[in-house]
C-alpha cells in the first residue's frame, strides 16, 4: 500500500486528494473483506497558493477586447469581472438583473441553491445597459446567441475567444472570478466581505485570497524602501 501511494504520487502525478481517497476506500475494503487494519500515511494537500488573477493591465487588455467584440460579449466578461460569478451562476434571467441610472445588482444562483445579490459598479452596468438596449426587455435568458440561450460552454468559449484577442490564451472564468477578488483584497475588503460577495461557504476558502504573492511583495519592500 505504501508502495503503492508513492507511485500514484511520483508516478502518476495524482493529486494527495486522489490518492488519499483511493487509500480511503482501500483501507474500507481490507478492514471489511478480509478484517484487517492497514495504516498508512495519508498524503499532504498543499494548501493552496496565490490565485491566478489578472494583473492591472491585463484586466484593461481584457476589457478593451471586450468591447471591441460587441455589447453581449462585453456585457458578459465585466458582469464576470465585477461581480466574481462563476460560469454556471452567470446564466441569468432578466428578472436576475436589477439596473436604475445610479445603482446596480444581480442575483446570483450559487452552490446549494443559495442565493447572493452582488452590487454592480459603474464599468458593469455601462455595459450590461448597452447589452439590454440591444437584447431588449423580454423576459428569458440574459444572454442568447445563433442557437438560443447560452451554456456554460457558451460563456467559456466566450471568455476564450476575449483572452486571446487580448493575448490571454487559455483564459478561463475562474480567472475573472479570482480577479475580482483579489481587486476586493487590495481595495481594503476584508475577508467577511470578501467571503459574502463570493458566496463562500466556509472562511477558510476565502483565505485564499488573502495571501499575497511574490510580485506583491517586492512591490510592498520597494514602496517601503525606496
């Protein structure tokens, strides 16, 4: 079994989640078949590192292709942007999206049939009053193209074909969502806020995003130092 764990881990790159369920369920099978107890080591999970957010500049990059793409596409990359949905929880109903001159919000349909309302700043609202201008008032899904409604597929290929205009290939909406929440942290949100805005079940989740990463902190020892 040890030898076994080691070469999942070397081997065959699984993650110490993989194998420590893979040595859960063993374990259960000795202990029940053939009544014998069988220890060994579970493996580490590293805790996770810095998220993979957006710099400044890329985000502006992002944002510009956006744009550049039409009112749906640019609708769909600032909601993202600007309120940290995830793909699946960015399939709105119109009734999901409240908008006046001055104010904004959207309701989100989370993990576990919860639900979160997530104020939208300026950026966001510019663009989704563009996307109904043109979408109209009907109610039914926020977002359609030449096939109906969108998936998340649709909203990933969309994000997809934004990134690489922008020269961000590969680009995911778990970026976006990872970006909006390190902007929070850096904008002095703690991590209370941070965690609702989210939709975090747990504290711990949201600590994630409280680490800064290397490129943050030689930029804190310059501005202190220099």
């Amino acid at each position: 079994m040890t030898a076994w764990r080691r070469h999942l881990l070397r081997e065959q790159k699984a993650s110490p989640s993989t194998v420590n369920q893979a040595r859960a369920a063993i374990t259960l099978m000795y202990e029940h078949a053939a009544q014998l107890r069988i220890k060994v080591k579970t493996a580490t999970v590293p805790r996770p590192g810095e998220p993979d957010a957006l710099t400044p500049q890329q985000q502006g990059a992002l944002e510009r292709a956006a744009v550049r793409r039409g009112a749906r596409d640019a609708a769909i990359i600032f909601l993202l942007l600007h309120s940290g949905a995830r793909a699946e929880e960015s399939l709105l109903d119109l009734q999901d999206l409240a908008l006046t001159a001055r104010t904004g919000s959207v309701r989100l349909h989370g993990k576990g049939d919860q639900v979160r309302t997530v104020p939208l700043p300026a950026p966001a609202r510019e663009r989704l009053a563009d996307w109904l201008l043109e979408r109209g008032t009907d109610p039914g899904p926020l977002w359609s193209g030449q096939r109906g409604p969108l998936s998340v597929s649709g909203i990933t290929q969309v994000v997809l074909a934004t990134g690489e205009q922008a020269g961000l290939k590969g680009l995911r909406p778990h970026v976006l969502r990872h970006t909006y929440a390190t902007r929070l942290r850096q904008g002095g949100a703690d991590s209370a806020q941070v965690q609702a805005l989210l939709g975090h079940a747990k504290l711990d989740t949201t600590a994630r995003y409280f680490r800064a990463g290397q490129a943050e902190l030689e930029a804190v020892i310059e501005r202190i130092f220099d």
